[in-house]
C-alpha cells in the first residue's frame, strides 16, 4: 500500500481554505457557542476602516489624541532606540499614517537606513497607507503586508538579517485578552533578535464615565462600527441579519479591566446564513460578544514585558497620564519570568 507524507506550505494552504472560508468558520463556531461570539478582527473590512477612522476623529474617542500627543512629545527619545545598522519599522494593525509618520519623519531626518512594514487585514487601510507614504515619503521603501499579525510575525521570523523596530500602536493589544497576549508577545519575541526594540500602545485604567463615553459616541459612529460586522456577514457570507434587530451595547467590567462590546438581539428571531448552511436562533436581549478593548495598570504592563521577555526601557506618557507607549527591548540572554530586571524609566505625566 502507497504511504504518502506531504508537507504544505502556507501558499497551498491558503489556496486550498480560502480567507472566506476561514470568516465563514470563525461565524460558525462563534455564533455556535452558549455565550455567542465574533471575532472583531473581522471589523476592519473596508467601510469598517473607513468607520474606525471617523471614530479616532471623535471628540470622546480620546485613544487617537492621546496616543499622537505621546508620539510628539517623545518622538526624539523614541528615535534614538532606532538601530544605526539598516533595520524594519515593522507595524502591526498600522491603519494609517497618522502615527508612524511621526517615527518616519524623525527617522528620516536622522538619515536612518530602514524599510516600513506595516502588517495590516484590511486591503483598504494598506492601500491608502501606501499612497500616503509614497506622497510624504518616496524616498522611503515600503514593504506592505495584507495578512493577519501572526503571518506577520512568520515573515519577520524569515527576515532577520536586519534588525527590526516593532510598532504595536492604538491600544491593538487590548484586543486581546491577557492569555491571548502573553501568547501573541511571546510569538513575537520568538521572532526577534536580541536588542530589537518593540513600542506597544496601552490604554491606561481611569474615570469609568470617560471610557463608556469613547465607546459609545453621542454620534452613533462607533453603533455603525459594531453593527457593521453584520452587514460585512450579510455581504460577503450571504447572511440574513435584519441591523435594526440587534442594538449596540459597550460596558466596563471593573474586575478585568475590559471595555466590552456587543450587539444585542431586541428580540427572538432566526438568522439563516448561506455559506454555512445554518440558522441560529437569538432569544430577546441575548448578546454576541463582538471585542475586547484591556484597560492596562502600569504594573500590568512590566509583568507583561517580564512573563514574555523583554526588558522594559521607559513608559512614555501623554500629557494627561491617560495613554502609555512603553518601549522595550529583546533580551535573549534573559529567562522569562526572571525577576531581575531594572525598573523603566517614566517619561512624561
Ligand atoms: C484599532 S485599529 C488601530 C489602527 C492604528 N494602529 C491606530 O493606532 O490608530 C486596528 C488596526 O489593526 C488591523 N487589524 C485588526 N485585527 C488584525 C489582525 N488580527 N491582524 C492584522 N491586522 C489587524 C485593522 O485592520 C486596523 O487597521
């Protein structure tokens, strides 16, 4: 009898499950669940990105303002952790220009040998990203992937002969739960180098009236986000959900520290969706779980880089102590969990 072992590589088996067919499975099993689910990543299709750009122009929508004012005060202090050896600006959910142009421009101006790799789902922020880098920038080389953050990680595994700048900016990482983040840093680390440094935005713990307020805008601009899930289900997977059955809901757990979103059925109601053949029945004011938003303590954080890592150089801080980018750096030579590493440096409030 023939035995036959083969090994795919990623190229056939993306050939063979196709990036519909993964949504499709993640509906499935998400919406199969007792406490039912949807992945937010599947928010930033194009109208989703478009969405979420009005959303960070939103006077509530503190996150953005704050992240920039980070960005400005401290640009100079972030440049000088550049690598004087050519290296990537390697950007992980990098949406627009907004952000890195600020790194870019300092990098620029020091004369610095680098190539920008943003790592983003959704074709329509990398393009616009491409476009604008090429108008402010033509002098820079831009390498763009259209992937998930973990085939981002993969191509940075297979391209270490520079060294790597990490960008990990708009608080990405409280899209995932700690678990989920231990796991993603820890898979990221694995594919840097000693020394490279990495720039992780965090959204810090505060006055619970302004997160509920930047989660759920006077304009309804953040409802159409949420909401959008749906039509991107009813577009693309030939779903049936009626929009105006289902509301948008955002709460705090004070526990977790966790702004939760949800779209929440205002009635009993069936919902057949073609491409996987099946309905799924809503009771009344039964919610889907649709994202995760962390809310972090600076000791959260210096576990965090401790338990995956990395070395913690400074936390740099917006003018008003609500917004932390903190800079760290790979540390082969340091076992995880070792407990002792020098305490970062603050930098800002
Ligand atoms: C919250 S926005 C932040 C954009 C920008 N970094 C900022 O700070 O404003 C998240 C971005 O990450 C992308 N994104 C979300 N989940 C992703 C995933 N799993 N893999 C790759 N990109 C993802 C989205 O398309 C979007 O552009």
């Amino acid at each position: 009898m023939t035995r036959i072992i083969e090994e795919l590589d990623a190229q056939q088996s993306a050939r063979a499950f196709s990036d519909r067919d993964a949504f499709a499975l993640d509906v499935l099993v998400g919406l199969s669940e007792t406490r039912k689910t949807l992945p937010s990543k599947y928010m930033y299709d194009d109208e989703g990105s478009r969405l979420f750009e009005q959303i960070t122009r939103l006077p509530e929508y503190y996150l953005t303002d704050c992240e920039l004012d980070t960005l400005q005060r401290h640009r100079d202090r972030i440049a000088d952790y550049a690598p004087r050896a050519p290296f990537h600006v390697i950007e992980f959910g990098a949406g627009s220009l907004r952000k890195p142009g600020i790194l870019i421009d300092r990098f620029v101006e020091r004369g610095l040998d680098f190539e920008y790799v943003p790592v983003d789902i959704s074709r329509e922020a990398m393009e616009s990203l491409a476009g604008d880098l090429e108008r402010r920038y033509p002098e820079v080389a831009m390498r763009g992937l259209v992937s998930d953050y973990l085939t981002g990680i993969h191509w940075l595994t297979g391209n270490t002969r520079r060294r790597s700048f990490v960008l990990f900016l708009g608080s990405n990482i409280g899209n995932f739960n700690r678990a989920q983040a231990t796991l993603f840093l820890r898979k990221l680390w694995n594919g840097l180098s000693d020394g490279d440094v990495v720039l992780i935005g965090f959204d810090l713990r505060k006055d619970i009236e302004l997160l509920l307020a930047a989660y759920n805008d006077s304009q309804g601009v953040t409802k159409q986000f949420n909401l959008n899930l749906m039509r991107r289900i009813n577009r693309e997977l030939g779903g049936h959900f009626n929009l105006d059955a289902f509301r948008h809901f955002a709460t705090y757990d004070v526990i977790s520290g966790a702004m939760e979103s949800y779209l929440v059925s205002q009635g009993e109601q069936d919902v057949y969706i073609e491409a996987v053949e099946r309905s799924f029945s809503f009771h009344a004011w039964e919610p889907i779980h649709t994202e995760y938003s962390y809310k972090y303590l600076e000791s959260d954080i210096d576990l965090l880089a401790q338990t995956t890592g990395f070395r913690v150089k400074e936390h740099l801080y917006d003018s008003k102590g609500y917004f932390v980018d903190s800079l760290w750096e790979v540390h082969k030579t340091d076992a995880p969990g070792s407990p002792d590493q020098p305490s970062a440096r603050r930098s800002g409030t």
